[in-house]
C-alpha cells in the first residue's frame, strides 16, 4: 500500500460497539497510532482501536468530503456499510500492514 493514498477509516470497540471515522493521507501509519494509543481523543479514551472499514481516495479532499459525509450518517447506516464489507467485524491492520505486528 502507497504510505502517502488519502483514505477514511472506521474503527471500532467491538463488534457493533462504539465507533470512529477519521480521514489520513497515510493509513498505516494513522492505524498504528490510533492502536499504540499515540493519537489522544475520542478513539483513544474509548479504547476503539479495532480498524473495521476503510475506503482509498484519490485526492485528500476526497477523503475530507466522503468522511463528512459518514459522520452525518445515521448508526444503522454506518453498521450496515461495516456488514457489507467486512460481515466479520474482521480487524483489518493486517490487510494493510502485511504481518502482524510490524510498524508502518
């Protein structure tokens, strides 16, 4: 995966637990982050660390746009965009990081 690809991103608790849509330019290095506890916030005090859903953009403003808009979405909408891409609530670090436990 290119480091520098715009992308949204959803993590969760757990399954149909509480979540968090953010937006990056580099989305391994943002995950890892969120899952060291290196971004304080809302993600961090709610312990979501669980990388769900993610979409790549081809420009950032994309991204900004695309993520706006999630956030405006109702929760059955954005559980529903989870089940239909990811039915197992599967954490998704690996997919974009390649092993488990490497660093961007």
């Amino acid at each position: 995966m290119d480091a520098k690809q715009p992308a949204v991103y959803m993590l969760a608790s757990a399954r149909n637990g509480t979540l968090y849509i953010g937006v990056t330019s580099d989305l391994a290095k943002r995950i890892w982050q969120h899952r060291n506890n290196c971004a304080p916030g809302f993600a961090e005090s709610h312990d979501i660390h669980t990388l769900v859903f993610y979409e790549l953009h081809a420009s950032i403003e994309e991204a900004i746009a695309r993520e706006k808009r999630l956030k405006k979405w109702n929760r059955m909408w954005k559980l529903r965009l989870i089940e239909e891409r990811n039915p197992e609530w599967r954490d998704l670090w690996e997919d974009i990081i390649g092993s488990p436990g490497s660093q961007p």
